[in-house]
C-alpha cells in the first residue's frame, strides 16, 4: 500500500503557472508507475501525465508543451508543473501511483487537490 499527499493546487487567472506535488509514503523506487489524473464537474476522469518506473513520461495531448512531469527521488515526491494555464485545465487534480507486477497492477489515489482557472 501507499498513501499519496498531494498539495499545490490553487485559484490562478489564465496563463499562470502552478506546480502540483505529491508526495508518497514509500520510496519511489517500489512504485511501478506514478501519474497525474484530473477530473472536471460532469466528466470522467482523465489522465492528465504519467512516469514510468524507469523514467519514460506520456501526456495527454491537450497538455503537451505546457505540463511537465517529474519527480524528486529522495523525497519520493512526483510534480506537476503546469505552465500557460488554461480555463479548461479546471479540474480536481489527482495523483496515482500503481504497485504491483505487470499482470497485477493495483491503483492508489491521493485524496485530490482542486485546480481552477479563471478566464
């Protein structure tokens, strides 16, 4: 198990910046996959930005250039950093972490911080 602590989100106009944090309860190293989801009143969940367990990244297409991932391995904290914030990044943003093997992956989520971006 984990237990994922996120932080950073906030109220900021558009094309403001924020960095969102996360941090985890055990060391990165025995995490498979650490990602960032998000979710917007009236639609489901969705990725947002994932780093694999050996430092490959994805994005969703509508960040692309404009978010970035990382993470912080002596603080088993992942960021986010979202740059040129835009109304239709408001969201509750959630981190993930899945553990396990291959066939097996378990998902873990932090409790989700809110982001809004006002136009």
């Amino acid at each position: 198990q984990v237990q994922l602590v996120e932080s950073g989100g906030g109220l900021v106009q558009a094309g403001a910046s924020l960095r969102l944090s996360c941090a985890a309860s055990r060391s990165i190293f025995t995490i498979n996959n650490m990602g960032w989801y998000r979710q917007a009143p009236g639609k489901q969940r969705e990725l947002v930005a994932v780093i694999f367990v050996g430092g490959n990244r994805n994005y969703a297409d509508s960040v692309k250039g404009r978010f970035t991932i990382s993470r912080e391995n002596a603080k088993s904290t992942v960021y986010l950093q979202m740059n040129s914030l835009k109304p239709e990044d408001t969201a509750v943003y959630y981190c993930n972490a899945q553990i396990g093997t291959t066939r097996d992956l378990k998902d873990y989520w932090g409790q989700g911080t809110q982001v809004t971006v006002s136009s």
